[in-house]
C-alpha cells in the first residue's frame, strides 16, 4: 500500500472513529462501546468500579470458560471515558513506573524483552491503581533514511503461530508505552541508537495497517498461492485477532526522521500479580516487586503530592 493511500485510508478511519467517540481528554473514548461492556461485565458479576478488575474472582471464572474476554477488557480500557485528573495523576504514576522499567531493560543487557518488560510494567501499574493493559502489537520501523532505506517490521504471522510480535502497554493518557522499542536484536546499532529508550505517546494519529505489517513475505505468498487474501483468512481463521484490528486501531508515533507504527493485535501480559511473577520475569536481576518498592514508590513519594 502506498504512503498517500495510507495517508487516505487514516483520514477516513479517524473520520469513522469519531462518529461514536466523545469529545474529552482521552481520544479513544467511546461512551457506545463503554456502555455496552459495562452492562456486559455487570451481567457476569464484574465490578468495574476500579482498575485491575481482570483479577477479580468473577472475572477469572468468566476468563476459565472465554479466555477473550481478556480483550474485551483491553477494549473497556480504550473506550472508557476519562477525567482530566484522572489523566494527570495517571500520568505521573506511568511516567515514573515506565522509565524504572526502562531503566531496568537497558541494564539487563538482554535483547527481545517486550513480553516481560510490558507485562511488568502493566502489573506495576496494576499495583498503582492505573487503567492499562499490556497489548500484543506489530511494529513496523521506518528509521531516517540515514539509518536505513528499508522499513523493520516485527510481524504478527511469521512462524506459524501468532505470538506477540512485539508488546507496549496501553495506560490512558498513553497510547502507547514502549520500553523495548530501541532493545531489539537489529542488523546495525545504528539503528537501535535511532530509536527512543522509552516511548511514551499521548498523541493520537491513527495507522492505518495494510497486509504487509502484520504477515511476513513468505506467509503472504503462501496466502497468495492459495488465492486467499490475508484479510479473508483472518476472518476465517482467526476471529478474534481480526475483531481486535477493528476494535483496537493502529497507531502511529513520530521519532525524528521517521515513525513506530503499532498495529494491537490483542492482550499479553502475566498471569501472575505482582508478588507472584517468577525469577524467569525479573529484569537486571530485581524482581518486580522490588523494582516496584525499591525505584518507583520512592520516586513517588519523593515528587510529593
């Protein structure tokens, strides 16, 4: 797909969008979709009232029986609607647990740790009594053309299975929360230098994805091949992940001389709470607990009210 047809498909997505979203302080707010999984979620006992309501024992029981209903809690967390102290007080409490985390991941050294990183992150929050959730997302990178000509994409369909690509987190007023983006295995430093340590986006410019940033060449040609495009095998195959791209738009974040585009695909995140997650998910050798009541409280406590 071209850029200008791109350009094009956007304007028109975010035309569409705003048809049922409000004017408010978070631009995903959608009070048509919030009322009907409110009444959805009251209907199985929820209580919906406080963040972290995923754990609640009514929700887990409903999780037992319909694992997606998982994204249907992702999709309350975009569509809710938001006060303007809300986002403030959220906002602070997301910059200063992202950036521990971030902190973390660089001085772990290892490379590829979106899923434990973000999903840290998200139980962090969690903890904190933040709206969030941990997203599963393709990334596709145009770096400046003086890094490289050619885009990296980080491919929901690759090797036959549909794990997380890559994973940010989602935490009003941020559409997207990195801490990985620039800590991937590339070809050339160069390109990770290119990239911010931490994203952390509150501007909503919607992406419009097309075929090639969610499969990777090989699949699209085996898709080809079969003469089926890769739309009509999503919705045939995978349902769910082709109900959350209408759900959940793509999302665009501007870096100098080039863009992160995110196209949320579903939920990952940790089973476990945060005093339970596994020495296999600690980062720089401090478990989340720690990182949580050692860096990000004191850092809290110590900005004031």
């Amino acid at each position: 797909m071209g850029e200008a047809r791109r350009r094009k498909l956007a304007q028109v997505t975010q035309v569409s969008l705003g048809r049922d979203r409000m004017r408010g302080p978070w631009p995903l707010s959608n009070p048509i979709e919030e009322q009907r999984l409110a009444s959805q979620f009251s209907k199985l006992g929820v209580d919906i009232s406080v963040p972290g309501f995923q754990d609640s024992p009514a929700f887990l029981a409903e999780e037992a029986r319909r694992p997606e209903v998982m994204d249907d809690y992702a999709r309350f967390v975009e569509a809710r609607g938001y006060t303007e102290e809300e986002l403030a007080l959220a906002q602070r409490k997301v910059e200063v647990a992202a950036e521990v985390v971030a902190a973390a991941v660089h001085a772990d050294g290892r490379l590829g740790l979106c899923t434990v990183a973000s999903g840290v992150l998200s139980r962090i929050l969690d903890a904190m009594g933040v709206w969030n959730y941990c997203a599963k997302a393709s990334m596709a990178i145009t770096f400046p053309p003086s890094v490289s000509l050619e885009k990296r994409t980080f491919y929901t369909l690759d090797s036959g299975d549909t794990v997380a690509a890559h994973a940010v987190v989602v935490a009003p007023p941020f559409l997207i929360v990195d801490a990985t983006a620039s800590a991937q295995p590339f070809d050339d430093v160069a390109m990770s230098a290119a990239l911010p340590k931490l994203v952390l986006e509150k501007e909503f410019t919607p992406y419009q994805w097309a075929d090639d940033d969610l499969a990777a060449p090989h699949v699209l040609h085996a898709l080809s091949r079969q003469g089926v495009s890769l739309r009509s095998y999503l919705r045939s195959e995978l349902p769910e992940l082709f109900e959350n791209l209408k759900a959940l738009p793509g999302r665009r974040v501007a870096i100098p001389g080039g863009s992160l585009d995110y196209v949320v695909t579903g939920v990952a995140g940790l089973v476990e709470t945060l005093p339970e997650i596994p020495e296999a998910q600690y980062l720089a050798g401090m478990s989340p607990q720690q990182l949580y009541e050692e860096r990000v409280l004191p850092r809290l406590n110590a900005a004031g009210p």
